[in-house]
C-alpha cells in the first residue's frame, strides 16, 4: 500500500515554500538553458543547486572558528579600542 507524502498540483509540491529572486539578464538566459539541456524546470534546477551550495557550505569552519585561538590573544593596552570613537577616527578609510 503506498502512502501519498506531497500534494502535487501540476508542476508544484505543495509542502515546498515559494522563493522570489532577482537575476541578471546574464544569469536568467544560463539558467534557462541549462533548463532546456536537462529538460527539467528551471526552478529544480535552482533547488539542485541551492542544496549542493548549502550542503557543501554547511562543513565549512566560519572565520570565527578559524581565528579563535587567537581573539583576545593580543594586548593593545587600550580598554575601549574597539567602540570608543577618539581610537576609531578614520579606521578603514586607507
């Protein structure tokens, strides 16, 4: 006996959220013929490649944890270097 898991209505899955974006012209024209190429839609496409990207990004360490042996391991001698506005003035403008 099999179980329906997803309501389908023509092309979409009901269960699945509906996500809007913007593209290049560029972008759009590659991302349609990769469509036709692979004759699917192009939104399985983009839901292919998301979930590769989220994936492969999620066993990624963030700079945080790359540099956290060293935070706070340098001593300035100054308390309040990192929010008082006198040792910000022109910081990131060279």
């Amino acid at each position: 006996m099999a179980v329906l898991t997803k309501a389908v209505l023509s092309n979409t899955c009901l269960s699945m959220q509906t996500v809007t974006l913007k593209l290049s012209t560029d972008t759009a024209a590659r991302l349609e013929r990769m469509a036709i190429r692979h004759r699917t839609t192009k939104s399985a496409v983009l839901r292919e490649a998301l979930d590769d990207k989220l994936r492969s990004s999620a066993n990624e360490p963030s700079v945080y944890d790359l540099m956290k042996a060293s935070v706070g391991s340098i001593d300035s001698g100054i308390r309040d270097l990192g929010h008082n506005p006198i040792h910000l003035k022109g910081f990131g403008l060279k």
